[in-house]
C-alpha cells in the first residue's frame, strides 16, 4: 500500500478503515467491506472502480489505477 500511495498520492486520497472502530462502520456498510485487507478505489461521486482483496499485487494494481485515473 505504501508504493501506491507514494506513486499516486497526488491523484488519490488514502483512507485506512479500522475495522475494529466503530466509527468505519458506516464507510464499512456503504462500500461493503467486510474483513481485513480488503481494497476499494471509489471516484469522486462515490461510485466504485475497483475492488481488491488480501495482499497487493502492486504491479497489477498500478496499471489498473492507471487506466481508470486522469492525468496529473
């Protein structure tokens, strides 16, 4: 997740949801996330591009990210 976030930090917010707090629970809710490692690029109207689970294929989900974002 570092990778990512150094590479697309100025395209991308990054928000990590401990599932153990409650106050995620309503992000939990809305987008679905059910357990731990669990990965969702939303747009900025809230719609859901992509959806990734466990441990990162950082490579695989770099050209993904790159084809759904704009430009910087």
């Amino acid at each position: 997740m570092n990778g990512l976030e150094g590479t697309f930090s100025d395209r991308v917010d990054f928000f990590i949801l401990d599932i153990n707090n409650p106050d995620s629970q309503a992000y939990m809710d809305q987008y679905a996330i059910r357990g731990r490692s669990t990965y969702v690029l939303i747009d900025a109207e809230g719609n859901e591009l992509g959806r990734w689970f466990g441990p990162l294929n950082e490579a695989g989900v770099t050209a993904q990210m790159e084809n759904w974002l704009p430009e910087s």
